[in-house]
C-alpha cells in the first residue's frame, strides 16, 4: 500500500473518531460533533460584540475568562479581527428563543444564538470547554467542537431561602455563576418567612431592622438583610449571565418575622408557629402588603412576585376569634377559613396583576379562581399528584418542584443523617437526574409544563459550606433534567462528565457531596433547633 493511501486512511479514522467523541457539557447538547481543528485562546484573543445589546452578554464572557483563567480579553466591534470570539445574532439558530450553535475553528470561535439569552448560553458552553483544558501559562487550545442545542424547557430554576438562614451576597452571586455554568435560568429568591425578613423595604424599616434579626438556629443573630443597592447588583449580575431573579414575599402564611415588626397587621398564630399570618380582616392589611409589593416590584424587573400561599392553616387558629375576619366572612358570604384563605389572596394577586406583573404561587393555590394567563402554579407536594392535576386541568402553567426528588434540602446518601428524609425516601442524584413526567403529565398538558426547579429549604443549613454539600453536584443532574430531551438523556455518560467537573469545584472551593467516592468529603454538620431557641422565638 502506498503512503498517500495509508495516510488518507489514517486521518479518516481520525476524523471519525474526533466525530465520535462525547461532547464534555453539562447539560448534554442536541447535537455535538468534533473535528481535528483547535482555536487557540490567548492573551490576543478578542471578543467580537456583533450587536450593541450583546455587550452584558461580552461583559460576563469578558468577567469569567479574567476570574478564572487570568485572560483580560479586549472588545472589538471590527468584524474581520482575526483570532476572536464572535457573538451574534442569527435567526434560527436553532428552536427557541435560547437557541444557540457554537462553530469552535482554526481562525475564530463563533457563538450565534436566536436571542441575548441563546448566545449567553453559547458562552456557557465554551466556558465549560475552555475550563476543563490545561491553561498553558496563559494559553488554551481548545478542540473543534460544532454544536447545535437548545433547552426542552423555558424554566431551568433555582431557590434559596435565605429567611431561615442568610448565606449573603458573595455566595448568592457565586451560585449565579454555577446557575449560569450549566444554563439554569430562573433564580427564585425566598426571603421572607418565619425566622426573619431579609429584604430592604424603604416605606417600612422595621421589617429588615426588627423582622431582620434572628434565623432558624439563632434567634439573637443580628439583623441581617439585602440592602436595595445589593439587590440592584444581584439583578445585573444575574441579567447578564440570562437569570431571572423572582422575589418571593410569603403571604397570608409564613409571616411571623414581618409581624414581629409591625404587629398590627398580625393574623396570629399557635404555640409553635406564633403569629404566622397576615390578618386577613383588617382592611388596612391589603394596602400595607400591596405597598411592599409596589416596592418589590420596582426592584426586580422579572415582571414576576411569588406570593407563596402554602401552608397558611399552621398558623389560622385564632382567625376564628377575629371579630374583623367574622365581618369579612358575613359580608363576603365566606363560608369558612378557606374561603377567607383564597378571598385574601385574590385580593393580594389583583395587587400583583395591577403592577402589570404574572403571580407565582405554591399548588394550594390551584383551587383560587385566577385569571390563567397570568399565573404559574409551583406544583411541590409528590405526594399530591392531584394537586398538579388539578393545576393543569384548571389551565394554569405549572413548574414542577416536587419535594422528592427537587427539594435539595433532603439528603443525598441514605447514610446521611443531617438532613431531611420522607419516610425513608431521600434525593439522590441519579433521582434528580432521571426524574420524569411521563406518567404525571399527558400529552395535552405537556405545553403548560414551564420546566423543573430545586428548591433549597434552609431549616438545616446554617453556613455556606452546607449549603454547597446540598447543591453539588445534584445542581448538574438538574440542570441536565431541564434542558437536555428525554430521548438524549443518558445517566451513565452523564456521571463520567461530572467526575470531571469536580476540579472545577475543588478550583472554586465548593464543598460538594462526591457520590463516587462518599467518604472522600464528610457530611458537614449543623446545630439542631432545641428547646432553648424554641423558647426564645416564642419570647
């Protein structure tokens, strides 16, 4: 055989196998293929801003290349600089409107997308390329990868509650930056609720300076809270990394924190839940919540509030003493507490629809006649699948957040004892991973499904080190959950892109849980609530 004949040979079989290659993601693309080409990062490297309302989009390519591999990359808006990232727009880039391809070649690495959002999401996966090569004193060679990918769902979310215990800015924008990493998209911030009240209302300061003291664990804690001016920079930072930011404000139930701050507007409570909630029947109660929604609308430009509305029996004892709440169920013909329940928050969700803004709401709120073009349903009860049934047939759109296996305060490992468990039932990643609607959902209603969240319920996690063991690395398995089709799913391949991600982790001092190795990283530990600060809350 000659040699021209073997070295075509040679490099075919190449090219098949660079083809063959699995694409390092997280979450899994639709399509990624890898040819023998490289693109050259360094030093020179610019970034091309092909629209003027890219530049957030350049700013926090710009940010992460400087932060984590130490290359301060100019702007160029000249669009035949050799040796640049180029972002632009391109119409049908793929389905969607977070669409994007990324075309990685000799001369320039290309990141079109359908909309701001699809080319951030380009930069995340080039970010994720770029990190997970050797960074040879200043330059990377990056592979040639062709990829084409969109999300199966438009809601790819994350909650924190910070009422329970208050983690602060710097870990919040951190968290940003993993939600951003692997394409989650909505932020959902829980920051009001029992313990204390963790967001900056000018009209009334008590509520962060009163109702701000205290948490879960520690109810002498200082006051500790989110300034305007920090929740201004939560918002940009977020915008420019395609994440939404949704303030919860939790109402008529999980109030006590707002109410130790201006008890008028206090519904009371029980022993163990003490002044819970809002008082439904002193009419100035309506416009004191409507002007902290006023004001929290002005803050967060989402164009969304969650009003929460779970749970608000724990604490509806003493309703029935009320003399005003008698009034309001003889005037309105309300036959008993839930008809009050669901009259106080059809009034409290006008507020909401008047402020031009959608309402979000726990699935008790399923059976509130809302209008449904402008409310999403939080289905989180598993063990209420009716309760999702009842959302859909209702017409509402829904996200689903069941507590098995997307409440990311149940524990991973069935050896873990510092966490929640349901029974014997817990959330490990491969549940995270694999969760499906298939036998919930039918086809009819599959459109009303936004998409999948994790919520971080903070009962048991006082510090940030814990709330890293929770989030890491279930927060890949769910970000792949909601964004890669059923059909492409493929646990085993996902679990050898993850071990690899956790270098990235180590780099970023993430104190994660490794299910590959359990014992490698112990389960951090946290105070239990005793009588003692059972005690003191009820003081």
């Amino acid at each position: 055989m000659s040699r021209i004949f073997l070295t075509t040979v040679f490099l075919t079989i190449k090219l098949f196998l660079f083809s063959q290659a699995p694409c390092p993601v997280i979450p899994a693309p639709v399509k990624a293929t890898v040819s023998n080409g490289s693109f050259n990062l360094n030093k020179y490297t610019r970034i091309y801003v092909g629209s003027a309302s890219l530049k957030d989009a350049a700013a926090y390519l710009q940010g992460e290349l400087n932060k984590k591999e130490l290359l301060p990359l100019g702007l160029t808006t000249a669009s035949s600089t050799p040796n640049a990232i180029r972002l632009t727009f391109s119409k049908g880039a793929m389905e969607g409107d977070e669409g994007y391809t990324l075309r990685i070649a000799d001369e320039a690495i290309h990141i079109t997308g359908n909309s701001v959002g699809g080319v951030v999401n380009g930069i995340s996966s080039l970010l994720q390329l770029i990190r997970l090569q050797k960074n040879d004193n200043g330059s990377i060679t990056i592979d040639g990868w062709q990829i084409t990918d969109a999300p199966r769902y438009r809601w790819r979310g994350f909650m924190l509650d910070e009422s329970r215990h208050f983690m602060g800015k710097e870990k919040v924008l951190q968290l940003l930056d993993w939600m951003a990493f692997y394409k989650l998209n909505r932020f959902h911030w829980h920051l009001t609720d029992e313990p204390a009240w963790r967001l900056e209302i000018r009209r009334y300061p008590r509520l962060t300076l009163i109702g701000g003291a205290g948490s879960f664990t520690n109810p002498e804690a200082l006051a500790a809270y989110y300034t305007q001016q920090q929740i201004a920079e939560v918002v940009h930072y977020a915008a420019q990394r395609n994440i939404t930011v949704i303030p919860e404000i939790d109402m008529p139930g999980h109030a006590t924190a707002a109410n130790r701050a201006y008890p008028q507007y206090s519904g009371g409570g029980n022993a163990q839940h003490p002044d819970f909630t809002f008082d439904p029947g002193n009419e100035h109660t309506y416009s004191y919540l409507t002007n902290i929604l006023r004001e929290t609308n002005m803050l967060f430009p989402s164009g969304m509030i969650h009003l929460g509305g779970d749970e608000v029996s724990f604490g509806t004892d003493k309703w029935l003493q009320n003399e005003g709440i008698k009034k309001l169920m003889a005037a309105h013909d309300l036959k008993d507490l839930k008809a009050v329940e669901r009259y106080f928050m059809e009034r409290m969700a006008d507020s909401v629809y008047g402020m031009n803004a959608k309402l979000l709401v726990w699935d008790e709120m399923a059976e509130v006649n809302l209008p449904k073009d402008k409310t999403v349903i939080f289905w989180w009860r598993h063990d209420k699948p009716v309760q999702l049934k009842m959302a859909l047939d209702r017409g509402y759109d829904v996200v689903v957040c069941p507590r098995l296996p997307y409440y990311f305060d149940f524990v991973q490992d069935s050896t873990h004892r510092m966490g929640r468990k349901w029974g014997k039932g817990y959330s490990p990643l491969k549940d995270v991973y694999s969760f499906s609607l298939s036998a919930l959902v039918d086809a009819q209603h599959q459109k009303q499904v936004q998409g999948l969240q994790a919520n971080l319920w903070t009962e048991t996690v006082p510090n940030t080190t814990r709330m890293d063991y929770l989030t890491f690395p279930r927060i890949a398995a769910l970000a792949e959950a909601a964004w890669t089709k059923e059909s492409l799913k493929d646990y085993e391949d996902f679990t050898q892109r993850l071990k690899k991600q956790f270098a990235l982790y180590r780099d970023d001092d993430i104190y994660f849980y490794n299910p590959f190795n359990p014992s490698e990283i112990p389960e951090p530990v946290y105070f239990r609530k005793d009588k003692r600060n059972l005690s003191a809350q009820e003081n």
